[in-house]
C-alpha cells in the first residue's frame, strides 16, 4: 500500500507541474465572433481634423470612407472628425441610395498605421476564419503584408479575408435590418507575454484576460458607377473592440491543487481502511 501511497503522490506530483506548465505555456488560442453590424457601425464624435481615433479615444466604431482606391484622396471623410461628418454621413447616404454594399475586408493585427487606431496585439498565427449565417458562403483565405517589409517584430505576416459569395452574400448599405445576421469568426493564437507591440496608447481595449481586442479592419464598399459601365470602389475601414473567448483553456493552478490534495486524500482513505480490516 506504501508503493500505492507513492505512485498516487508522485502522480499527483507530475499532473500539478504539468498543469501548471501548461496554465503559463504560450500563445493560447482565442476565438472572436463579429457581425456585419460591427462592421457599418458608424460613432461620430468631436475631434480635431487629422486626428486620430487614439486622439478622441475612440475604440469602436471609428471610420474612414476613402474615395477610390487612392488612400491620399483630398476627399476623405472620418467619422471621428468633426468638420468631417456631413461629408461621411452624406457619401454612407448616396452610396446607400444606389445599392452599393461591402464585398470584402481583412483584418490586421499589425503595427504601424493600427496603432492610431487602438490596435495592439501582435499575433502569432491566425488558426483559421469562417463565416456563418447570411455569411455562410464568403469565401476566406490568408493574405500577408503588401507593402514589402513588414513593421520589425512582427510574427506573422498574414491576415484573415473574407469575401462575398457573389450575388448573394454581399452586405447592402441600404438594409441595416439584415446587417446582424451577417456572422464572422476568426480564431488567433497570441501570446500573452510577447504577443504585444507595445503602443497600447490611450488605454485601449486589449486585455487577453477577459480578452478583449481592438481590432483594425479594412475593405471596400462597391456599386457601379454613375454610367453603369464598370466598378465603382471606395476603401472603408474601421476599428472594432470584440470581447472573445479563450479556446485552450486550462485549471487555475489553486483548483489543480485542491484536486492533487483530494487525490492523496482518496489514497490514504484506502490505506487506513485497509489496515483496520
């Protein structure tokens, strides 16, 4: 019974180290869901021209509308700029007037340009993405950083698409009552120690522990154009605060404790009992 008494102690011995290993072990995997409504949710708020979303902290809901595809257009519309709010809301209005509707869009999840915007956490593999609902039948694939070498410190130098399934699958501007039923997920391993880039300014929403993301996205609005003879694309992007869940989700090192205890506790119950008998 002695050996009994040793092998159930050792056990317990291993079991607790691993977990506890395995408690602090990174990166851990997270899973966020975001609707088509988070995507067009627009939140105007009293801002300097050229500030940032960062500047008027603003983590969820800010917007640019960005004629064409040349981001330095001299007509750019900002939701978080004052002076800029009747040129958005009445653009978001004739685009809606005339069927136009987001086809596509990324997410990010580097540094550089997403740090204005509240956008922190550096990822270290995006697992997968999905589309669920009205959303169903995007297609989805991994696009990596464009525009050369990507920011020093990066992980990984891909990003989550997703794309409307054509005809049926695009968001219309004009049917806000169906935005909801539009249903996205991404699933994104991040370590909680390194996973960071370290210009959480303006106390922005990213805490792993709830967790809780500010997230950069970027796609584009289309409709034809005034002639209907081609194409018509403005760049629409946005931040989002998503609260999510944590997938690898392991005991608290207390709760392994109290099970390593009522282990031995079992094990001793049998020795005593034997004895007596």
């Amino acid at each position: 019974m002695k050996k009994l008494i040793l092998v159930l102690a050792t056990s317990c011995a291993l079991f607790f180290l691993l977990a506890v290993g395995n408690a602090f072990a990174t990166p851990l995997e997270y899973k966020f869901t975001f609707t088509g409504a988070d995507l067009l949710n627009n939140v105007f708020v009293s801002g300097a021209d050229g500030s940032t979303p960062v500047d008027n902290d603003l983590f969820n809901g800010a917007r640019l509308l960005r004629v064409g595809a040349n981001p330095n257009h001299a007509d750019v519309a900002r939701t978080y700029v004052a002076s800029q709010h009747t040129t958005f809301q009445k653009r978001w209005d004739e685009y809606a007037a005339n069927d136009y509707f987001l086809y596509e869009f990324a997410l990010w999840g580097w540094d550089g340009l997403g740090a204005g915007w509240g956008e922190d956490f550096k990822p270290t593999e995006w697992l997968s993405h999905s589309g669920e609902g009205a959303a169903a039948n995007w297609n989805t694939s991994l696009l990596t950083w464009p525009w050369g070498v990507p920011p020093a410190g990066y992980i990984t130098d891909q990003r989550p698409d997703w794309e409307a399934d054509w005809p049926d699958g695009r968001i219309l501007l004009n049917d806000s009552a169906s935005w909801s039923s539009y249903i996205f997920t991404a699933n994104v391993l991040i370590d909680p120690v390194t996973g960071w880039w370290g210009q959480d300014v303006g106390n922005a929403p990213n805490d792993l522990l709830i967790p809780e993301l500010t997230i950069w996205f970027g796609g584009y609005i289309y409709g034809w154009d005034a002639d209907a003879s081609a194409w018509d694309y403005h760049l629409y992007e946005g931040n989002i605060t998503l609260t999510g869940d944590q997938i690898n989700v392991v005991p608290e090192p207390g709760t392994i404790a109290l099970l390593g205890i009522g282990l031995a506790g079992l094990g001793l119950y049998g020795y005593r009992r034997k004895n007596k008998a």
